[in-house]
C-alpha cells in the first residue's frame, strides 16, 4: 500500500530519477490505486500536497499504459510526449 511507502519516496525523490521514480511506484491493481485515493482524500486539507499526488497517480497510470504494444499504449505515449513541450507549468 502507498501509505508509508509513498512518504518514504517522496522523500528520496531529489536523489532518484522522477520517471523511474514513478514507474517503480505504480502496482496496477484495484487495491493500490484505491489506497492511493484515499491517500489523496485523506490529505486534501493540503491542496497543494493533494493536488501534487493526484498528479502523480495520473502519470504513473498514463506511464504504465504507455508500455503497452497495443493503440492504447499508443495514445498514451503522445500524451506523454507533451512532457517535452517547452511551456512553464504553473503549481502553486
């Protein structure tokens, strides 16, 4: 489950490649992405913190479907390929 987990790895994340980071993250089960939620409900008197997590659940799922040989892993390669448009992205 992310819970302890996930702290302990966003803590290393300044010493770990963000990509590799969050692949090694991502389990693609039902329990995993529902902990991960709840994670998320939990601390979302953080906005920000909130926000950031769900971000990531995001691309970690875009990421794991992007290894897929198939039109869908297709499709999620070129929405990943926005990651090399230079434009500034704006968190709080």
């Amino acid at each position: 489950m992310p819970n302890n987990f996930l702290n302990y790895l966003l803590e290393q994340e300044d010493l770990i490649d963000q990509d590799i980071l969050t692949i090694a993250k991502f389990q693609p089960t039902v329990e995993y992405v529902q902990a991960y939620v709840n994670d998320i409900e939990a601390i979302q008197y953080d906005a920000e913190t909130a926000h950031s997590l769900e971000d990531e659940l995001r691309a970690m799922f875009i990421k794991y479907i992007a290894e897929r040989d198939d039109e869908l892993g297709h499709l999620a390669r070129i929405i990943l390929s926005t990651n090399n448009l230079s434009f500034p992205r704006w968190c709080a």
